[in-house]
C-alpha cells in the first residue's frame, strides 16, 4: 500500500462543496479531517495538526478571517482560503492577516490540486532555508545578494531587490499590495499601492524578457503579486 499522504483539514459549511472537496482530495491521496463551522476547525486543527488548512471564509459562526487570524498565533500549516465572488474584501484581509493562497469559487479541481502542491513544497523548502531561487531564466543568489538572468548579471537598487526576496520569500504564494509594501519599504508604506505599481514595472523591466507579458513576475488583480517558482 502507499504511505498516508498529507492531511488536509477542509473548513466549510455547505454539504455539496464539502463533497467536492472530499472526493477531489481523496482521490488524489490527501488525507481529510472536515469542520463545518471556525470553533470546531480550531478545535480540529490543534488536535490533528494538518498539513494544510482549506478554509472557507463564510462560515456560520465566525468568518474566515477570524478563524485565520486565531490560526496563525500558533499554527504554521499553510492556509488557502476558498472566498466567493463579492468576498474581495476579506479575501485580502485574510491574506494580510496571514493566509498563504485563495482560490475563487466556482475553481476547478486542477486549479485547487496546483495550489496545495505549491502550498506543501514551499512549506518543505522553507523549512530547508536554500539560499538559492530559480524560476526559469532568473536566478537569485540570496546568500550573495546576486540577481542572474540569462547567466548576466543584473544591478536592483536595494527597493527592487527587496521587493523580489519578499515575493522569493513567499514564492508561489499571492503577496498582498499592503503586505508587500509593509515588508519591502517599511511600515508607514503601506498605502502607497501607486509607487509599488512602479517599482514592479522597473523589476520587471529588468528581469522579464517580456515586461508587458511577465513570466514570473505575476500580477494577482485587485490583491497583489506573485512570484512563480520552479515548475
Ligand atoms: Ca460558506
């Protein structure tokens, strides 16, 4: 028999979504642990310590954003939020308040699939502390602040390289615009959306060979931005 794959703890409400959830997952080699309301998938999530926490931000009891925020002072396992149209709001409030991805109801299995692989290698990666980031033609030596694309070297003024390790430092992941400024350029920065919008045209005119049709350099609309990682 195979080994026991890892442990999802799926946060949702409604019974057809949870069924989705269920078959998509476990067909795939996920373990399930199921909470229907944000007391119980706290309760779940210190008990069984999953891998991975799927969370609905509409729940019952308490909304997603809540039960993300308690989450996070103590658990480590990456959080995809699972947010319907008309929840951009929350779905950036819980991305601030810690949450790793979302995904947008109505999503695809593949598209789910995709983003808890990514959620659990970078959760693998991170633990590794590689000082070494490659997506592709771009190659960013953390340990001696060197930026490569194409084997040439590439000169960032210290905002550009900042912004590209905070987006390496959560790569695959969305970065919000707030959170992105708040860890890049400081904590008074953090509604300064307009200058972000240009830093990253410049970073990515350094680094992109298409800079009006990124290949790393992601733009999540209305959220913030992503860094691809190695496929
Ligand atoms: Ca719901």
């Amino acid at each position: 028999m195979t080994e026991a794959g890892p442990l999802i703890l799926v946060v949702e409400d409604e019974a057809p979504m949870r069924r989705f959830l269920r078959v998509s997952l476990t067909s795939n080699g996920y373990r399930l642990v199921e909470s229907e309301t944000g007391q119980d998938a706290l309760a779940q999530a210190a008990a069984r310590n999953p891998d991975l926490i799927l969370l609905d931000l509409g729940l019952p009891d308490q909304d997603g954003l809540t039960v993300t925020e308690r989450l996070r002072e103590w658990a480590t396992a990456p959080i995809i939020v699972i947010s319907a149209r008309g929840q951009e709001e929350d779905k950036i409030k819980a991305l601030d308040a810690g949450a790793d991805d979302y995904v947008t109801k109505p999503f695809g299995v593949g598209e789910l699939l995709a983003r808890i692989r990514v959620a659990l290698r970078h959760k693998a990666i991170s633990g590794t502390g590689g000082s070494q980031f490659t997506a592709g033609d771009l190659n960013v030596d953390l340990g001696r602040r060197q930026v490569l694309v194409r084997d040439k070297e590439v000169h960032l003024t210290p905002i550009e390289y900042k912004l590209l390790t905070t987006l390496i430092k959560h790569a695959g992941h969305v970065v919000t615009h707030r959170q992105l400024l708040r860890e890049a350029c400081g904590p008074n920065s953090s509604n300064q959306t307009q200058y972000l919008r240009v830093y990253m045209g410049q970073l990515r005119h350094k680094l992109e060979e298409n800079p009006s049709r990124p290949a790393y350099l992601l733009t999540e609309p209305g959220v913030g931005y992503r860094i691809r990682p190695r496929d």
